[in-house]
C-alpha cells in the first residue's frame, strides 16, 4: 500500500491507496478514535457496485452504518440533496462523534464533505473515492459544496476528511470515457509541477488506457504527492493552489456555455489546457515544442484538444469565463506554464491573447 501525507497541522491526514482497500473500510475507521456510528454517503450507481462490500467492512470492525443514497450525477450536487441528507442524519440520531463516510465520485465526496461541514457544526468524514478524477483530485484538500442555479460550486466550505482511502479496484468498474476525464486531471500535474510525471505519461499511456495495476498505482500516488504537497502550502487558495486551475478559467466556461451536458469536466478542461497551453506559449516563454507535446498528450488519453464555436458562442463564452470564480475585481487572471514541469499563477492576460488561443483550439465558424 502506498501512502501519502496531507499536513495541516492538528488536520493532517494519510491518503492511503491500493487496490482492495474497500474490505479494510472498517480497520481503518477504528484507527480514527470515531464514534461508533456513520452514515455511508453514496449515489445509485456506486451503491449497487460497491456498497456491499463497503457496508460489511464496516460491520466487522464494529460499527452501526445508516446507508444514504443520491442520485447519480452532477444534479446531486444541491441544496435539497444536502436537506435530505441532513433529515436523514438527524433520524438516526448521528451525534457530534458519529462519522461521514463518501463513497463515489466528486459529486457524492462534494456534497457528502459539505454535509459533514455543516451537520452539528461539523462532523468527521472520511473520504472513499471510486473515480480516478476523485481519487487523484476532488478527495484531497477540503474543498466541499454544491451548486447553485447561479453557477457551480457556488456554496461550501473548506473541510478536510480525516482519511482518504483510494481502492484502485474500484476502477474495474469505471466506464472507459470517466476514466479518460479523470487522466485530465493527471496531465495537469505534469504540466504544473513535474515533468518527470508527464514525461512517463507521455512513454505509459497506452499500459495505463489498459488500466495496467502498478501504472495506475504511480499515477494515483503522484498525483496526490503533487496536491497534498501544494495544499499543504497553502489550503484556501492565497496563492499557490491557484496552480490547480491551470486550464479551468477556459474549461468551466465550456462547460457552462454547454450547460454541464456535452463535456465532462475533464473533457473540458483538457480543452482549456491546450488553450492555456498556447497562451503560456505567447506569453510566458512555453516553448512551441512543449505546447505540441501537451496537446499530444491530451489526444493521446483520447480527450478532446478543440471545439466547434460559432462567433456567438465564442462570446458567451468570453462573458463565462468573466462569472468564473477565479475572477477578482473583474480582472480574469490565468495561470500559465512557463515550461512542462512548471506554473505561474496570476497572470494578466489581454484579450487578443485569449482570442489568439481560443482560434487555436477553436478555429472561428462562418456563418452563413
Ligand atoms: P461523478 O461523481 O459524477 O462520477 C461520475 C460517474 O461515475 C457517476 O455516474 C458515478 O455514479 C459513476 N461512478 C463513480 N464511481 C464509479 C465506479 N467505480 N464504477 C462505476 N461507476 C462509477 O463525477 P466525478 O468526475 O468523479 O466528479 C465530478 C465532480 O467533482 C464535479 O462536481 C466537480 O465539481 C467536482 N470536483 C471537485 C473538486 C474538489 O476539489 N472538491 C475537484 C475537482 C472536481
Ligand atoms: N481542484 C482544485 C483544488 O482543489 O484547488
């Protein structure tokens, strides 16, 4: 089992990854001086696949689990769901010392980890993801809500787990398009933090498209390295974390302008960082051979690298990416790759630059 530390201090924790950790769910919560009761946090999709396993772990180690299910999907991830939760909570008379556990993607560890936050003041939760964008991302760092009809991810707080357990088995039942999504994520850290990681992801692609057992260990494990690590610096976004969104300004407005349902996250800003990667290469020294090997790279995980967009869209798309949240006094700053293996956050960028980049992923539609 590998294991890697997220430290924050009295809110450190371990992120432990291997495959076949669900059946060890329980072991590893009495570890946590937790009470004895929880509620297990899970969507329709997951609760059929690996509920089971995760409630009979429990069981063994001793403790009384109230199982809750959602929805699957994005449009979990609300105010009612975390309502329903709550009442859900309360009958069963969960007290300050009972526990949360999540078990799914980004939407059931989003919503599961902003009940958690809010539930008594706060209740310990323990994170299970089962997608690879989950455990390589969402899981790690605290960052917990739900959407609103405003926008996404527009109320929350954040909120460590006190446990990440990263089962890479869970994956055997992952479709082959969220597996795909989920590689965007890990692409990124190569791009921002280490070129090493992109290096042999750009060698392994074709054993890890297989889902090969140690490539995907490695992978997992460095990703969460590379998050625990910035997060550790800096846990509510001062600074450095801002890394993180390399792509996303240019991604979450895809994704809005296209209203959440041709794109998955990472589809989108595996766009975003092809285009990102173009204005790194205007403006802060990327040299065009490394652009070139990032938009490879992308194609070669079977990702989107460009999209279709009339003159009209491209100006809602401009005006998303405005509403994003990363916008600071009406200022969009981006985060730019000075070369594979590095970021910059902050950046100004002037809007031919983002026209320029946008005509690289997105050549302009006449219209007729
Ligand atoms: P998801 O949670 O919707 O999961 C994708 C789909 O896969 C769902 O249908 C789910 O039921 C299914 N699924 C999950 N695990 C499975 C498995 N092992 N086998 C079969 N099916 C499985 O989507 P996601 O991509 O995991 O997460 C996206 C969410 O994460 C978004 O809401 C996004 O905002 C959020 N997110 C949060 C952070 C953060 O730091 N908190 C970071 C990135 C993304
Ligand atoms: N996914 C970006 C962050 O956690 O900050």
């Amino acid at each position: 089992m590998r294991s890697v530390k997220v430290s924050l201090g009295t809110r450190s924790y371990d992120i432990k990854i291997a495959a076949g950790l669900l059946a060890k769910l329980g072991a590893e919560c009495a570890t946590l001086d937790l009470g004895q009761k929880c509620a297990l946090i899970t969507d329709t999709n997951v609760a059929a696949l690996h509920a089971k396993s995760a409630l009979a772990s429990l069981k063994r180690a001793g403790f009384e689990t109230v199982l809750i299910t959602v929805p699957a999907g994005e449009t979990a991830k609300r105010l009612k769901q975390v309502e329903s939760c709550f009442n859900q909570l309360a009958a069963h008379r969960l007290e300050r010392k009972s526990f949360i556990i999540a078990l799914g993607g980004g939407v059931v560890g989003d919503l599961a980890g902003f009940v958690a936050a809010s539930y008594l003041r706060g209740i310990p939760f323990v994170q299970v993801p089962t997608t690879l964008l989950a455990q390589v991302d969402s899981s790690v760092g605290g960052k917990t809500g739900v959407n609103l009809a405003a926008g996404k991810n527009l109320v929350g707080a954040f909120y460590q787990p006190r446990l990440v357990l990263c089962d890479l088995a869970t994956f055997r039942t992952l479709p082959e398009r969220e597996f795909r999504a989920g590689l965007a994520e890990v692409i990124k850290y190569g791009i921002i933090h280490d070129s090493d990681l992109f290096a042999r992801l750009e060698r392994d692609m074709a054993k890890i498209l297989r889902r090969d057992a140690a490539s995907l260990a490695h992978i997992v494990a460095r990703s969460c390295e590379i998050k625990a690590d910035i997060v550790s610096q800096d846990e509510t976004e001062g600074g450095l974390r801002a890394v993180l969104n390399f792509g996303h300004t240019i991604g979450h407005a895809i994704e809005a302008i296209t209203a959440y349902g041709r794109y998955l996250h990472g589809e989108a800003i595996s766009i975003g960082q092809v285009a990102a990667a173009h204005l790194s290469a205007e403006l802060s020294g990327l040299p065009a051979v490394e652009c070139e090997r990032i938009r490879a790279l992308f194609g070669a995980a079977g990702l989107p690298v460009g999209l279709k967009l009339s003159s009209a869209q491209r100006t809602k798309l401009l005006a998303a990416m405005t509403l994003d949240k990363k916008v600071s006094a009406g200022e969009i700053k981006f985060v730019l790759a000075p070369r594979i293996g590095k970021a910059v956050w902050g950046q100004r960028v002037p809007s031919a630059a983002v026209h320029r980049a946008l005509d690289a992923v997105s050549p302009l539609k006449t219209e007729h």
